[in-house]
C-alpha cells in the first residue's frame, strides 16, 4: 500500500467510527515493511483504544488484493 489508509479504513480495523477517527487520528507514518504506524491523540477516550498499543498507536498492514500473485514468505 502507497498511500496512507484512509479514516474509514482504520475506522473498519479497529471498530470506530469514520468521525472518530477523524477526531483522535494524528500522524501516520510509513514503516519499512509497508504498514502504516497511525498514532491517536491522548485525548481519545479509554473504551475506543481497545485495538491500540499502549502508545496510543495502531501498526496498519495492508490486505493483498485477490489479483495479486505475491505471496508472503
């Protein structure tokens, strides 16, 4: 994945809203291996952060699309 995951697709991996992602989403960085480290703000309330690191954070891997023949080694 190029591109950084939308709101609605961190939405969808951990279980919030689009809104509430939109309100707590910080910044979102590249990782080496192609996921996506997407921090939230401290601000977000304890029963959202149930999918998050301790750090507030949330490695977001990418999903193969059926089309691609790559597999994981």
């Amino acid at each position: 994945m190029v591109t950084t995951p939308t709101d609605l697709e961190v939405a969808m991996e951990i279980g919030i809203s689009e809104t509430e992602v939109k309100r707590y989403r910080g910044d979102t960085f590249l990782l080496g291996d192609g996921a996506w480290l997407v921090h939230f703000g401290y601000t977000m309330p304890k029963e959202l952060r149930a999918r998050l690191t301790g750090s507030f954070t949330l490695i977001f891997k990418p999903h193969m699309a059926v089309s691609d023949r790559r597999r994981p080694g």
